[in-house]
C-alpha cells in the first residue's frame, strides 16, 4: 500500500513538473517532455498492437542466453584463477581491468566477428558480465574462513569433498552478489547493444521513438526496462540473497 | 592405541630470521588418558596441537598414532577449535552430520547417531536451528557433538572453552569429565588455565615459552568426577601452582595486565585457592 501510495505521488509530480515546465513555463517543447498521460497510452498502445511483448520476448531471449554463458565461463575463470596462484598474480589485475571496461567497446569487435546480428549482442553480453562474475568468484573463495577448511580436514575431507562442501557453500553470499551485479551489467550490454544495432527488442523500439520524435514511447520503453530490471532484481536475486543472509544471520541489525 | 610424539621440533620463517616455537617435544600418550597441556599464550600450545592433528607439518620428528606415521588431518583424529568452527550454511543437525556425510554414511544412519550424541550435550532442541542461533556454550556442545560422532580415538581440543563465561565453562567443564569418562576417549585439552588443567587432566604438561618445551608433568590422582570446590583438588591445585611459580607468572602474564607482579600482588603466599583461575 505505501509503495503504491509512493508511486501515485511520484507520477503526480512529474504531472506537475510537465504541466509546468511545457504548459505554463514553457522551458520544454511537448515533443522533449513526456507527460504521464501521454507515456500511459503510447504504453497501452504498445501492448495492444504487440509491438511491447514480441520486443521483450527478443530482449528476454538474448540477455537469458547471453547471461548463462557468462555465468558459465565467469566461473570457469573464477575457479581455474583460484586454483592456480600464478594465473591469479597475473590475470587478477588485468580482469578487474576488463572488468571496468563499458561492454559496449566490445560491438566493433562482435561486429566484425558475427556481423550484425543476435551472436553480435549475445557476444557483448556475455563479455559485459563475465568478468564481473569470474571476480565475485574468485574473491568469494578467497575470503573463505580458513577455520571452515581446516575443520572439514578434521573430519576426513579433502580435495574435491573440501570445494563442493565447504568452498563453494561458504562463498555463496558474496557469488550471488557477484551473480547480481554480473546480471546488471549484461541488461546494461544488452540495451546498449541492441540500441545500436538495430535488431528486434526493447532497445530497438526505443530508437524507434526517437526517430519518430515520439518522446513519450522513449519514455514508455525506459519504464518497461526499469520494472523488468527491478522484477528480475527483486524476485530472483533478492529472494536468494534474503534466503542466505537469514540462514548465515546476517539480516539481523 | 597409541599416541607417540617423537622429537617434534617447529621453526618458522620470519623475515629474517628462524623462530623456534617447538623443540625437541616427546610425548607418549596412553589409551583413554586425559591430557592437558598448559602454558602462557605464544608458548607453541596450539602448534603442537595442530601437529598432532595433522594440520601443521613438524620441522622435525614425528607424530605416530597406531604405529602409523601421521601425515595429513583426518577423522581418527577429532579437533575441537577455541571458535566453534561451525558451518553457518547448514542447520546444528547437518552440522553434526557432516563427518560422516564426508564418510559416506547413509542418511537415516547419520541422522540416528547426530541425534544419539546432539542428545548427549542437550541440544536435541536446537537440531534445526540456525549456527547464529546459538549462544557460544551451546555452539562448543555443538562442535563437540560433531568431533563426537567421527568415533575417533583421539580428541584433540584447543582451548575449546577460553571465550566463553565462568558459568558456562564450568558447566562445559563438567559435562566434558563426564562424556571422557562415557566415551573413553584420549583427549589432548589445550588451556593457559591451571585450574582447568588440574580440574579435568590426569596428567598436566606445562610448556615453557622460547623455544617451546614441556617443563614440567604433573599426575592429577583425584577421585572423579571432580569439583572445584573439593579440598583435596584445592590442595593439589596449591601444590601446582608453588611449583610452578615462575610459569604461574607468565601464564598470568598473560592473562592481567601488564603492571601486574607476582611479588607485588602476591596472593600465592597467603596460598589462596584461586590464583590462576581466571573467574
Ligand atoms: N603460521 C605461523 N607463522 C609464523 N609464526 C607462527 C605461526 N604459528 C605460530 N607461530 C609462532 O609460534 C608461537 C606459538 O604459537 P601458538 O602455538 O599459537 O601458541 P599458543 O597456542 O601457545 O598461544 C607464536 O608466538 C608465533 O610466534
Ligand atoms: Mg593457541
């Protein structure tokens, strides 16, 4: 109730600053400001003619495809850096440096590898994410308790046994971190990319609106990716992350 | 069964120079005995320890258990840690299951045995709870239930009971005589504590620092279970503790401040009882 109370306000000041701004100030044009009004139908009528779901299905398709290679390869990469201590030395600093890197850099290069198509986009998403990942793995497992893996020796377990029981398990918190943010930067590559290269999707009826100066479907598409991001923020991460903090007893503050 | 320590010497490396923590250490450990070893913090306790469990390599000699060299931990050899050490991911019950889980034990069988021995420190209430549920007594009860079901022959125990509350630890302490005494095991207790050293061992090795050596052994003969409050333990305690006067002050040492003197503040010559203890 009071987060709806929140939005209703939050929309009704944006009426205001619209109604002041266009209508009686005159600082915007109609076609650089949005109203509510305007961005509520355009929305309703992007859903009636279908446009909105076949964009989001392609959207969803390519970042759920894109994102499971990450996850893959990230902790591969962040397993095998572990392991080795001199890969570790050496790739550790040159991954965070990948890592900070904007995605979208990489479109040329999946351009010039793919053309410009889905494995184009797919590419620059799994390449936004995975470092991401391959680091939150790789931190997660070194800040492990030592205590943890010195007592699971006690108890008779050793090489594999120690990393599926004891390893992985205690690093969990910080993966799912690492997963998170690994997913917020691939939707980051994936509007980025499909803005750019003009294929079926959100990103891509997004640029539509701008060339046709329909500041309002702009708008409209931008709310659809916020809530999709945020659903996919709360419902799945967010639940994990709550699941694992009550266990561990780290929500109580 | 036997526990032998042969020789163990440890030396690390720092920056420049060598450190000898442990030199020349030998043991001979019977079956079913209780074994504590005493001595100031930074005198080599847990290296040791950590040595015979098999989580440390010695620089020299050897650890021999059963007439076998010991080269790696492993669960014929039970450890108790001064933090309980448990897993924060799992519940008390799976906890407790984990030893033989590792073992390959099957499920009914795991669960049957952690609750016989979650039973016996009391906690069969708490088996679904959560590690950071627990109070610091009831997660060293814990840990002590899942060293118990490794069914080893050996307790290796490293100053399980240090951070918890005098109540608490004498409850601990009382309830440990019992389950030794139920269970029959060999038990290596760590502690800088001469009041727990003499209240739970039948022999007493106290350590002396730089480089780590066993000074001195002390049988403890009393009828048990034991009490604190008996007068005949009080008296071995004095006894100890005169012979002991120099360790006595480094192990206080370490435990008061820095200003204090055991001339000073001497409450060894008017030979009261609680000299040592750290209530
Ligand atoms: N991993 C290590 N590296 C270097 N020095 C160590 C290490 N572990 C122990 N020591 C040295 O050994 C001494 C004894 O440590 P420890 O066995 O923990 O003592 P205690 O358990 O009796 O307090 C310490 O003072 C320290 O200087
Ligand atoms: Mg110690």
């Amino acid at each position: 109730m009071k987060k709806i109370a929140f939005y209703l306000i939050l929309i009704l000041i944006w009426e205001v600053i619209y109604k002041l701004g266009v209508e009686v100030l005159g600082i915007w044009k109609v076609y650089t400001f949005p109203s509510p009004i305007a961005v509520g139908k355009t929305l309703i009528k992007l859903i009636a003619d279908h446009t909105l779901g076949i964009a989001i299905a392609a959207s969803m398709k390519r970042i759920i495809v894109g994102y499971l290679f990450s996850a893959m390869i990230g902790i591969t990469i962040g397993l095998i850096i572990v392991r080795f201590k001199y890969l570790d030395e050496n790739f550790g600093a040159l991954i965070l440096g990948l890592q900070s890197l904007p995605s979208i850099c990489w479109l040329p290069f999946a351009i010039l590898w793919f053309g410009l198509n889905e494995s184009a986009i797919i590419f620059v998403i799994t390449i936004g994410s995975t470092f991401a990942i391959a680091m939150a793995i790789e931190s997660g497992i070194k800040n492990v308790n030592p205590l943890y893996i010195r007592a699971a020796k006690t108890m008779g377990a050793s090489g594999l046994k120690i990393y599926w029981n004891v390893i992985i398990p205690a690093s969990l918190p910080n993966i799912i971190t690492g997963l998170k943010q690994g997913w917020s930067f691939a939707w980051r590559a994936l509007m980025a990319g499909e803005m750019l290269s003009a294929t079926k999707g959100l990103g891509q009826v997004l640029m539509v609106g701008r060339d046709l100066a329909d500041i309002s479907q702009v708008m409209a598409v931008m709310v659809v990716m916020l809530v999709l991001g945020l659903t996919v923020d709360n419902l799945i991460f967010g639940r994990i992350e709550k699941s694992i903090r009550h266990k561990w007893g780290l929500d109580r503050s | 069964m036997s526990l032998i320590v042969e020789g163990v010497t440890k030396s690390f490396m720092s920056k420049h120079h060598k450190i000898y923590t442990l030199s020349d250490i030998n043991l001979e450990i019977k079956k079913g005995e209780f074994i504590c070893l005493l001595g100031p913090s930074g005198c080599g306790k847990s290296t040791l320890l950590n040595i015979i469990a098999g989580l440390v390599e010695a620089t020299e000699g050897k650890v021999i258990l059963n007439d076998h060299v010991v080269k790696k931990a492993g669960p014929d050899r039970a450890v108790m840690f001064q933090e309980s050490a448990l897993f924060p991911w799992q519940r008390v019950i799976d906890n407790v299951e984990f030893g033989m889980k590792i073992a390959g034990l099957p499920k009914e069988m795991r669960r049957e045995k952690a609750l016989k021995y979650l039973k016996m420190v009391h906690l069969t209430k708490f088996k679904d709870a959560f590690i950071h549920e627990l109070s610091g007594g009831m997660k060293q009860r814990v840990a002590l239930a899942r060293a118990l079901t490794l069914d080893s022959e050996v307790l290796l125990m490293d100053e399980p009971f240090a951070a918890l509350d005098s109540q608490t630890k004498l409850i601990l302490q009382m309830e440990l005589q019992k389950i030794w005494w139920e269970t029959k095991k060999t038990v290596i207790f760590v502690t800088h504590n001469i009041e727990e050293a003499v209240l739970l061992a039948d022999r007493v090795l106290v350590m002396s620092a730089g480089p780590g050596i066993i000074k001195k052994e002390f049988k403890i003969q009393l009828a048990r279970p034991r009490q604190l409050e008996n007068i005949d333990l009080t008296y071995v305690l004095a006894d100890v503790m005169k012979e002991l006067k120099e360790e006595v002050e480094k192990v206080a040492k370490a435990e008061y401040d820095n200003d204090w003197n055991i001339e000073k503040d001497s409450i060894l010559s008017h030979s009261d009882p609680d000299l040592g203890s750290n209530l």
